[in-house]
C-alpha cells in the first residue's frame, strides 16, 4: 500500500496539493502547552536564520512555509515556489523574528528567486530536489552554517519551522496562522527507500524527548540542525511528513549534495565567507497539502 506523502507548504488554513498531507511543527506532549499557546521550546529564538515567507502566487493564492536565510538569500523548499500546472511565486514576503506576527523584526519582499533544476513538482513529494533560493537581504538575521556532510543514523537533529502546531493527545491547536517559531529535536531514522536523499525522523514518543518533533503544514523549507562541538549546522531542510499521528514520518532534503549548487548561486560576498568556513546554508521548498489519509 503506498503511503500518502505530505507536502510542507501551507495556504490560508490547509492547502490542497497533489498526494500528499499537510507537513509542520508538531509537539507531541501536552505539557508544553499553556492555553493552546507554546511554551518553553515553542517560542525559541536561538534558531535566528529561520525565517516565515508568505507567497502569493500568480494566481492569487497565499501559502506560509519556512526558510533558512543564508546571507543574500533564504534557502527554502522549491514546491513553495513552483507548484506545477503553472501556478509559481509572485511575490514573497519575507518575516524574522520568534513570533513573526505579532512582533517582527524584520521584513522584507521579493519577486527574485531560483529553484534547482532537479526539482519536479508533478514527482510528489520526497521524490526530487525539492530546493530554491529566495534572494533577499536581512539586516538582523545571522546567516546560517551549512554542512557539507551528510548526518548519519542515530544522530540528533534539532528541528524549526513555522508550521501549524499538534500535540500527541489533543490535535491540531493554535495559533493556525503559522505566526511561531516552533523548535523540537528528534533522532535520525534509517534511510526510507521511497524518499531517497532524505532525511527521516519519527513521531513516536520514544526518543525520551519531552520536546520531540513532527513536521506539519508550514513547516517545509524549515531547518534540521545537528550541533557540532558546540557549533549549529544545517543539515537538512523540511520536505514532507506522512501525517500527525502516532508513528508517522518527517522527511528533510539532505542538503550537503548541494552544497556546491547553494554557494555558486547564493550572492556574493556571503557565498565565498561561507565557503572559507567550509559550510553553507540551504533552504528546502514548500509542498502542497493534503489532509491526511486525503490523496488528489
């Protein structure tokens, strides 16, 4: 039976898209909510290179979904920006801070930006290289380190993104306007045959994290991180998730086979800085939703 695959990318409320859920931050364990607000690690800003971008297509249509500036850009998902049958990005609204609605620090808009050439929107999600660059400049945003090495099983990934939130017991739970920074960790799984090049994590409570993370809608584009002798590196981005329950998966592009595609297009002088250092910063692309158990 085949699984049905969850697009991180939001519309106003749930988007619809093509075979797959809705992917975002979800927080297993009700203890970290207070009035269906987050608390403790819900409203993290120590992840400052994550930023929320709203898009509003050529069509007219408005979706959320999360980025990683990398200096001169935000490294994004690229079914955030293309999304097939000819509907793309016009204009992109670009948003940091821990809660990014109610008290910004910055913003800025773009109409600029590019996607990998090995990103297919009609393969579904996990099944490309879901991968773009909005290129934009922040004053107030650090631009993050990115690894050129690959994670291996096991290892423990920090997770962030501004996507709807869930809890284990109670659901989907507000604010449903994406306007958090929602952080959690979790452990890298074994690599899933369906979704090769991807990262993959499971909501399943066994972690022994009290923060353990899913991916939901607004999510995609959002950063794993894995902490290096004290130093945060960005080792995967948001794609997909296979729902918001119990057991299901979170998949993240695993960016260090495009490290080099990042630092040739990122602008320059941030792309040659980050090269000295021998790391770079990506961004994963946004995906249609589709409920879950809901495939078109």
């Amino acid at each position: 039976m085949n699984r049905p695959t969850l697009r991180a990318s939001m519309a106003v409320g749930f988007a619809v898209g093509l075979g797959v859920q809705p992917a975002s931050a979800a927080f297993i364990r009700d203890a970290h909510w207070t009035s269906g607000n987050a608390a403790l690690w819900g409203q993290h800003s120590y992840n400052d290179s994550v930023v929320q971008l709203t898009v509003t297509t050529n069509l007219g249509n408005v979706h959320f979904l999360s980025g990683v500036y990398g200096g001169g850009a935000v490294i994004t998902s690229g079914h955030g920006l293309n999304y097939g049958n000819g509907e793309f990005a016009a204009s992109i609204t670009v948003r940091a801070g821990s809660n990014a609605v109610a008290s910004p620090w910055e913003t800025v808009t773009s109409s600029s930006f590019l996607i990998h050439p090995g990103y297919n929107p009609a393969a579904g999600a996990g099944h490309s290289i879901d991968l773009g660059l909005v290129f934009c400049n922040l004053s107030t945003v650090s631009p993050a380190l990115w690894s050129t090495t690959s994670p291996v099983v096991g290892t423990e990934v920090e997770q962030c993104g501004f996507g709807l939130i869930y809890t284990y017991t109670g659901g989907l739970r507000q604010p449903s306007d994406n306007s958090l920074k929602l952080a959690g960790r979790n452990t890298l799984r074994n690599p899933d045959a369906l979704y090769p090049g991807y990262l993959i994590s499971r909501w399943d409570q066994v972690t022994g994290f009290t923060e353990e993370w899913g991916s939901a809608p607004g999510d995609s584009g959002g950063a794993w991180w894995e902490n290096r002798s004290g130093t945060r590196y960005l080792v995967g981005l948001n794609t997909f998730s296979t729902g918001q329950n119990p057991g299901d998966i979170s998949g993240a592009l695993d960016i260090a086979p495009y490290s080099s595609w990042i630092a040739t297009n990122i602008p320059a002088p941030n792309a040659a800085w980050l090269t000295l250092l021998g790391v770079c910063a990506a961004g994963s692309r946004r995906r249609r939703t589709v409920l879950a158990g809901q495939n078109r």
